[in-house]
C-alpha cells in the first residue's frame, strides 16, 4: 500500500492531499501540531487503520526525530508541506527579529530536518518523492514588490535547501520536488485565490506521479512550469 507522510495535513491544501489519497486507497501519515483540536482531519478517517493521526510541531527542532518514532516502514512521498506566513508586518524597517528566526525555523529548517530524518524510509520506497512546499516569493528573480522580508527569505533558504537535497539524495533514488501551489483559496491565500484547493492538490499529485530524474531539484509552478529561482 502506498504511504504518504503530509506535514500541516489538518487544513488547506494538507489536508486535501489527506483526502485524496485516502479516496485513492493510500495509507497517510498527517501530521498537524495539535491533533486532538484537527476536527476536519479525523473526519476522513475510513476506518481501516489506513489514515494515521501525528503531533508535530515544526517549530520544535526535536519535532522531526519525534515524527520519526510514530512512522514506519516506507514512504512514498514525504511532502513537507507545513508553513506560515511569518509576523503581520514584514515591511522595511519593521523587522521582528524573533518573528523571522520562527519563520526560518518552520518554512526552511523543519523540512531540511524532516529530509535527515526519513530520507531512508523514503529511499526504500517505490516512488521515491520529497516534495517542498515552497512559494514564488522565494523567487529572487520574481521579485518586484519588495517587502514580506521573514516569508520570500524563508522560502528562498528553502529552495535553496530543496536543490541541495536533490543533488545529496540523488544516489538514493530520491526525486525532490520543490513546488509554487500557486494563489489558493486557503485561510493563509485569502478568499480571493484563483485556484480552489482541489484544484492545487490534483495538479500538484500528477506532478508527483510523473516525478523523474529529469524533474530532480526543479523549481515548479503548480501548472508545471519551471519558475526561475
């Protein structure tokens, strides 16, 4: 039976991918940081032992070896997906020190731990996929608008983070993937997104089941477009 280990699977476009590969006869490790308040999340649960349920707070630096004691056997696709916003304002001049380092500590750090810490139950997979939630404002490129220090810096130390596990696990057999979900109609993308979150979560699956070698550390737009970095 496949195996998906989800970070941040308790709303949003985590908890989507839950439901649809549950409905697609996957087992799913969701991992969320308080799962006894994640009413949505134990709602898919079919009952079968095929949907398991995990504290993790990406926040935590020991939350990835914690993570690691709960899961087993191989994974499929280890799918950081976790993130935040980071402080409400992020404009020049303003900068929260503590507000940026938390940022850092759950958009770039906790994946990189996540990586260490399961690349080789996802080594012993059959598919093989680290994927990373990033975002387009990680692109340095893309960046016209300024501002949103703590969130484009965050996710640029991702990408970052994301083209080097592709180059280290490569000799393992892993494909990373580091994704742009595009602008989704989520609590963190506002009711104003141009794509629903099933919309986001299929398109970012067919990616997944069409990952290669020559998709290995790219940086992709949910359309599956290369974006610049």
């Amino acid at each position: 039976m496949p195996h998906m280990l989800i970070t941040g699977a308790n709303r949003g476009i985590g908890l989507e991918h839950t439901r649809l590969l549950l409905s697609r006869g996957w087992h799913v490790s969701a991992a969320c940081r308080n799962p006894h308040k994640a009413d949505s999340l134990k709602a898919l649960d079919p009952g079968d032992g095929r949907l398991k349920i995990l504290a993790y707070d990406a926040g935590k630096a020991d939350a990835a070896e914690r993570l690691k004691a709960d899961v087993t056997g191989p994974i499929d696709i280890l799918f950081a997906n976790a993130g935040v916003m980071g402080p409400n304002d992020q404009s020049f001049g303003n900068s929260d020190f503590d507000g940026i380092t938390h940022t850092f500590q759950v958009n770039a750090i906790a994946p990189l731990k996540l990586a260490e810490a399961f690349a080789d139950q996802v080594a012993k997979s059959q598919l093989k996929v680290i994927a990373l939630q990033s975002s387009r404002m990680g692109s340095i490129a893309d960046n016209g608008s300024g501002g949103r220090y703590a969130y484009r810096a965050s996710k640029a130390a991702l990408n970052a983070i994301g083209k080097s596990l592709s180059v280290d696990l490569a000799p393992k057999g892993i494909i990373t993937l580091i994704f742009h979900p595009g602008w989704v109609k989520t609590d963190m993308g506002g009711p104003n997104g141009n794509l629903t979150v099933n919309e986001c979560v299929e398109a970012q699956l067919d990616l997944i089941a069409r990952a290669n070698p020559a998709m290995n550390g790219r940086f992709f737009h949910v359309s599956g477009e290369d974006l610049d970095w």
